[in-house]
C-alpha cells in the first residue's frame, strides 16, 4: 500500500522518447516541477515540466537525443491507494490503486537560462495530448447525417479511439458538411450547435479530464452544461481551516477525521465577484437575436432575458437557486434584464444568423442566445482553491466550499460561513502541479447562481 498523506505521489515512469523510438531519457533525475492543464472550454490538456541539468539535452554535443519538438513525453504517477469501507464485510479494504498516465507530445522550450555554473542550466519543456498534435496533421472533408453528439462521436473515433470519453445525446438530425476542417475544430464546431436532448438546453462543451473516477488515463467528455450541473452530491467537501483545527490520527486511516487533512483547502483567493460591463457585453442578462429564413424570405426578432429564462436550467445551487443581481433600474426605469424592451434593437448583445433550411434546421434561434449567457455566467463568482492532490476531483465536478466568514472576530461567533460565497462550486479548470515534495491541485471554480436572491434596498435600510 503506498503511503496516505495530502500530496504524496511517486514517480513510476517519466521519458522523453524520440523519433521511432531510437533513444529515451529518463527525467526522473532532472525535473523540479510538472504542471498539468486541463478546463471545460479547452479540449485538450497541456503542460509544462521544469528541468534543471547539466547534460544540455537540448543540444548537447554528447547526447544524442536533442529536444527540437515532436519528442513524446510519457508520465506515469502513482497516487495513494485510499482505503474503502466494504458494506458486506463491514470492514475497509485499501481501494483500488491510482495510476495516473499521461503521452503527450513537446511543442516548445521557453524560459531557458544559465544557472550558477557554465553548465547547469534550467528551462521549460511544454507539451499537449498527443491529439492535439495529430488533429493537425489531418482534416474532415465529409458529409453527415445525424445527431450532432453522434457525428462529433465518428470524428472522435478517427482522433482518439483508444481514449474512455463519454458523449451525451443531443437532439435533432442534421445535415452537415465539414468543409476540410481539422478533427477539434469540427467537435467543438458541433458542440456550439448541440442541444442536449435530455435537457433540451444549451451549451455543450468538449473538454478532456486527466482522469475520472473509474478510470486514470486521460478521458474526453462532450457533454451539456447541465449535465454537469445536474448533481445529487458534491464531489468533494472542501474546509479552510486551520491544520492544527483538525483532529486526526495518522495511524487510523478508518477515521473519517482522517480525510478532513485531504480536504483542507492550503489557500483560497476570489479571482473576480462580478464584472458588470463585460458580463452585460457577453450578454449575460440580455441580447437579441435576428434569425433569417432564406427558403421563405423572412426575419425574426428574438429577445432574450436573464431573468424570464433562469429557471430553465440547473445551476450550481440545488435549491431556490438565487439569481446573479441584475443591477439596480435605470432612468428609464429598467435594469439589465429588462432590455431588450418591446420593438427595439437596445440590447446588450446583438446578433444575426440564419435558421438553416426547413430540411436541416440548424437549431441556432434556440442556441445562440443561452450558449452565451450560460456561458457569461461561469465568469461571475470565481475562487481559486489550493488544495492537496490525491486524484479524486476532475474538471465538470461540483464541490462545496466552506468559506469563513472573513468579519468574524468574535469566539461565539467562530465557525458562521460567508453568505454569498459559501456553498456548491463547479470545477472549471485545474492546475495540477507535481514538486518534489508533493502533490497540489489549484482548482478554478465557477459560481453561477447564489444561495438567496439579492434584492434592491432603499437607503437607510
């Protein structure tokens, strides 16, 4: 069993392989620090290692692997094994082992400088999924018919068919042609066009995981927005509290106190609390949208507004989800969601497109609206959250944050949570980041609706 401590991880395997595979080197000796990337709008995951040698494997007259692009790079860690309780035994069984693996391909060397001798030196040796790579090395020039998850998935297949990846069902057949187009352009193309058809909402987004719960090797999902928000659980609970608050033994690793150390958020930081001129220009709380029939030769006006639309959809709080304020009323007695006001172009956000063919509709006058809105939302309430790696938490997950209440000064008081800023997050983006010493997580999350609703107020109130 390896060891059960925040942050632990050993390296089992880290190469770099040239071409046809004529020479390796091991980096096990060199790195100082990994970092790996993957988000919800990104579809890929990237990354960078840190170095520090003598050898000058970039291009080094005595080595005969020179690092000009291309090379593959191969990551196997090892996290800890977690124990699991086992209802039938009524006893806890270590779970089963966490072996994260990961090829991808170098793209570029930055930040290169000498160190404090002639021949040390550091530098930053980046890289991205292997897909990444392959995608431009090829286009999709072909007609299709079908559901735009199910064509997104035969695309998938000719990039990445060895990967687990999970494709939820959109609605709709289609008719449509990809004009020579590289295999990521095309998916992520398709997922701006799709409507779940369980939830019958947009947006859909492609991303790619460094792992999932079943499964440690990278894994792609094309999956809705409220999919992932359609949650009964939160991942993960995370604390901020003191180390020494927490009572636990590191020898019982039966006692639940003992995973509150995992859970013990290291550092926190609010990214941004709104920002109102770029949410309302992204057409958070309003646009309007202008659709054209080209077979019948007809125009539509479609107004859209936050705050009639809201309870469409999941969101980050499960119940009586508040809505993000919509700004006080204006002189003309209205406040963001009230525009765009009847007969009139005076929206945040404009925009024109055509509707497709009565034979292959293209769904946009139900898309183009909530797409951007949903996705403006994600930018409201955003904290970052540093917490100890262990492998259980991918990006689309929801946790909930259990933020202090930063006035608290007062005994009686201690333990009372921030009334806005408490509660369930989704997981956007993470930064994983492997030092010598340890494992930590930076996880970017998104708070798209509050715990109450907030209300205007009249002075002295």
């Amino acid at each position: 069993m390896n060891k059960i401590t925040p942050g632990y991880y050993q390296v089992n395997s880290f190469f770099l392989l040239s071409e046809e595979g004529r020479n390796i080197v091991d980096l096990r000796g060199f790195y100082t620090e990994i970092n790996l990337f993957e988000s919800i709008l990104t579809p890929t995951l990237s990354g960078y290692v840190v170095l520090n040698e003598t050898y000058n494997l970039i291009s080094g007259v005595s080595n005969s692997l020179p690092i000009m692009g291309n090379e593959i790079i191969y990551l196997e860690l090892q996290l800890p094994d977690f124990y699991e309780y086992d209802e039938i035994s009524s006893s806890w069984k270590p779970g089963k082992p966490n072996v994260i693996k990961f090829n991808g391909r170098i793209t570029d060397v930055k930040e290169r400088s000498i160190l404090n001798s002639e021949k040390a030196q550091s530098y930053e040796i980046h890289f991205m999924s292997e897909e990444f790579i392959l995608d431009k090395n090829f286009k999709i020039s072909q007609f299709f018919t079908g559901t735009t998850s199910d064509i997104a998935k035969k695309i998938f297949d000719k990039l990445a068919s060895d990967y687990p990846s999970e494709f939820e069902q959109s609605s709709g057949i289609h008719k449509i042609i990809i004009p020579n187009w590289n295999p990521l352009k095309a998916i992520n193309w398709l997922a701006s066009r799709s409507i779940s058809e369980k939830y019958n909402t947009s947006p859909m987004l492609f991303y790619q995981t460094l792992y999932s719960e079943n499964t440690y090797v990278p894994k792609y999902w094309f999956v809705s927005l409220d999919y992932l928000l359609d949650w009964e659980v939160p991942k993960k609970t995370v604390f901020f509290r003191p180390a020494a608050a927490i009572n636990w033994n590191p020898s019982d690793v039966t006692d639940p106190e003992f995973y509150m150390k995992f859970s013990n958020a290291i550092n926190y930081n609010i990214v941004n609390s709104f920002d109102t001129i770029e949410s309302n220009n992204a057409g958070l709380f309003n646009s309007l949208l202008i659709t054209h029939d080209i077979v019948n030769k007809t125009w539509k006006s479609l107004p859209w507004k936050y705050d009639e639309k809201f309870n469409d959809y999941k969101h980050t709080v499960k119940e009586n989800p508040g809505k993000i304020y919509s700004g006080n009323r204006d002189r003309f007695s209205r406040n963001f969601s009230d525009y765009p006001s009847p007969n009139k172009y005076d929206s945040s956000l404009l925009m024109m497109t055509s509707t497709g063919t009565p034979e292959s509709p293209n769904s946009l006058d139900k898309i183009s609206s909530p797409r951007n809105s949903r996705l403006a939302s994600l930018n409201s309430f955003k904290i970052n959250l540093l917490i100890p790696g262990e492998g259980t938490i991918e990006s689309g997950d929801i946790i909930y944050f259990e933020m202090p209440s930063p006035e608290i000064n007062d005994s009686k008081d201690k333990g009372k949570l921030d009334e806005f800023y408490n509660g369930t997050y989704l997981v956007t983006a993470m930064r994983h980041t492997f030092t010598r010493m340890e494992y930590k997580v930076t996880l970017q999350c998104a708070k798209e609706s509050l715990r109450k609703e907030v209300r205007g107020y009249k002075s002295g109130e």
